[in-house]
C-alpha cells in the first residue's frame, strides 16, 4: 500500500496475475488497474456515477 490505497482482486480471480485490481476512494470513486502490472500500471478514474453504473451493468449480466 505505497500509493496509501487498498488494492483488491475479485474472490473470482484465482488469486492469478492475470486481472485488475479495484481501489474504492473515500468519495465512493474507484481506481483500476492491471494487476500484472502492479504500481506501474496506468490507472483508470470513475467517478462514483460511473462506478455505480458500472456495477449495475455487471450485476445486470451486460458483460456476460
């Protein structure tokens, strides 16, 4: 936690390199990024919206 955030994986991922990882701010937005590349990965921003709508989507199957 060098960056002071907790970066988490799903449960689903198999504990693998191989997926992203989510940190959730204070303000409920949400930080994303490729956990093969850990810090130096570039990282992605949403907004707590964005984030909202999002989780919708998935919970709604829209990614399946």
């Amino acid at each position: 936690m060098r960056d002071g955030l907790h970066w988490a994986k799903s449960s689903h991922s198999g504990g693998g390199d191989n997926c992203v990882e989510v940190a959730l701010r204070p303000d409920g937005s949400a930080l994303v990024r490729d956990s093969k590349a850990g810090e130096a990965s570039p990282i992605l921003n949403f907004t707590p919206a964005e984030w909202r709508a999002f989780l919708a989507g998935v919970r709604a199957g829209e990614f399946d």
